[in-house]
C-alpha cells in the first residue's frame, strides 16, 4: 500500500492511500461529511485482493493538514484535488464510490470530467438543495427524534431557533469561538444530532459514548461552512447538468428510511439520469454500514 501527502496549493496537503490490488481496475472512495475523514471501516466494502481503492481525506478532514481548515476549502478545490490526485498517480480513468456528502461530490465530479469516469456507485444520495439541507437542520426529523432535537435546539436562544439558517448559523458561530470547551461542545453535539438520524438502530446512551469519544471539531466546522454557503454550487446544479454524465453507468442504493438525506433525492437523480442508472431501495438508514445496504453495495462492487 502507497501512502503520504500531496499538496494542492493553497498551503493544503491531503492524505492519501493507494490500498488493495495495484494491477485493478482503480476505484476513488470519496467520503462523507463534508469533513468526516476516512476510516479503516470504509476499507469493509472492497476486496484488497480484487480491488484498487484510493482513499483521501479532503482538505481540513482527517489526517489532511491544516486540521478543519475552512480556508480555500470549497466544493470545486475539491473536485480539482481528485484531479491532481489521480494525476499524481498517474490514473487516466476510475470508478467513483461515495455515500452522503461522497454522493454529491462524486456527481459534481463526473459532470466536471466525465470521460474520467468509468461508473459510479453511490449511496445517501445529498444532491445539495437547499431543501435537502434543511431537512436536517430545521428538524423535520424531530416528529421521530423529538428528545434529540430538543436537545439540539436546547443550546440555541429562543429567537434564533425560527428556521435553519439561523440555528445553523448559530452553531457555526460557537463552533468557530475561542473558548476550545464551547468549541467542542457545539462540535458534539451537531454530530450527535446528525448521527441520530443516520440508522435504524437508536440506542441513545450509547451513540451519546460513541460520538464524544470523536474528535468532531472538522467534520462540523466544515459541514456548516459548506451548508452556509450552499455547498458552493448554484441552484440545482447536479439536476442542471446531468446530461453531462448519462451515459456513465450509475448504481444508486438508498435506504427507504435514511432520515438525513431522504429518498427524494434518489428519485429525482433517477428521473433525470435516465436508463443508465439503476436505483435499488433497502430497508436501512443513511449509512453504508446498515445491513441491507452494505450486503448490496458489497454485491454491486463485487462485479467490479
């Protein structure tokens, strides 16, 4: 396995991973988020003796420097830094992989170069809309989880708590404070509120455990730097320009009951992608790890 570091300007260096089979076909794994990182678990999804994954953490996630950057850090640096990634390892063409966030920068990719892209897997399908966002963060998943959103809005004044920007907004401006113990309380608990909605198994003590444990300073500094500013994209711009990217090959897996990006999403790319996408339901949350989804996306990569 090659690893390291490869700077793309900016005073940014991410981190990478050349992992499985270096004589097969290369696959790009882009993660979550924005501003998750990879992790050993993504590696669950692949075969080391039958695939070639490139994994990277994108700028400010994970291992790349500097941590939880916001500077320079937009959805087009991204897209250009799988470029120079892929150049640096002298990769002509691949496949993309991605759930979540990895969905929506996965599909902006594609339409930037499409004869780079050989297929597509995706999964949690997030095309950006400012609805998609707000689904989350004006809590229309409180009629399922209304002890988690109240807690979530708990930490908000009362005035601020009329829509989700200004929730939103005001999360931001903690997340961003000088005092480090506001910084990561604000921090844990977006995660936690993001993290409720990702699964059909809810045990609240112990997704409480797991999510502090994190460092989850990144992951909600950047994601509300993107969601602020809508992702970067203009209206509808996945939808736009999808007739760039039709005759790619595309497998969508979406979980029927996903509460952070709900099924709509899935629908409406399906519609507009036409023929060449394949769009299976599973009954599953949000995350690649629920069963149903991992045992389909495990079978679609297999045929990779």
């Amino acid at each position: 396995m090659k690893k390291g570091y490869l700077s793309v300007g900016n005073s940014h260096k991410i981190y990478f991973e050349d992992w499985g089979n270096p004589k097969a076909s290369p696959i790009f794994y882009l993660h979550g988020g924005p501003g998750s990182g990879t992790g050993e678990s993504n590696k669950l999804l692949f075969n080391p003796k039958k695939h070639r994954v490139i994994f990277h953490d994108q700028r400010g996630s994970g291992k790349s420097k500097p941590y939880a950057s916001t500077i320079n850090n937009t959805t087009q640096d991204l897209v250009s830094d799988i470029e120079k990634l892929a150049n640096h390892l002298k990769i002509n063409t691949f496949t993309l992989v991605g759930g979540s966030w990895g969905s929506t920068l996965s599909l902006v990719y594609a339409i930037s170069s499409p004869n780079r892209v050989k297929r597509l897997v995706i999964w949690g399908i997030y095309l950006a809309r400012k609805f998609e966002t707000d689904y989350v963060n004006e809590g229309y998943p409180k009629h399922t989880f209304p002890e988690a959103w109240e807690r979530f809005i708990s930490l908000v004044p009362p005035n601020l708590r009329k829509n989700g920007d200004s929730i939103m907004k005001y999360y931001a401006k903690k997340i961003r404070d000088k005092n480090k113990s506001i910084v990561k309380q604000y921090s844990n608990e977006w995660i936690l509120w993001e993290s409720t909605l990702i699964s059909l198994k809810y045990d609240k003590s112990k997704l409480e455990d797991e999510v502090f444990k994190e460092d989850n300073i990144a992951e909600a500094k950047i994601e509300t730097h993107y969601f602020l500013n809508n992702c970067f994209l203009e209206k509808n711009y996945i939808l736009k320009n999808i007739k760039n990217i039709k005759a790619i090959p595309c497998n969508v897996v979406q979980g029927r009951f996903d509460f952070c990006t709900p099924p709509i999403g899935a629908i409406d790319l399906s519609k507009a992608y036409g023929k060449n996408l394949k769009l299976q339901f599973v009954n599953s949350g949000h995350v690649s790890r629920e069963p149903e989804t991992f045992a389909t996306l495990k079978s679609v990569l297999k045929k990779l």
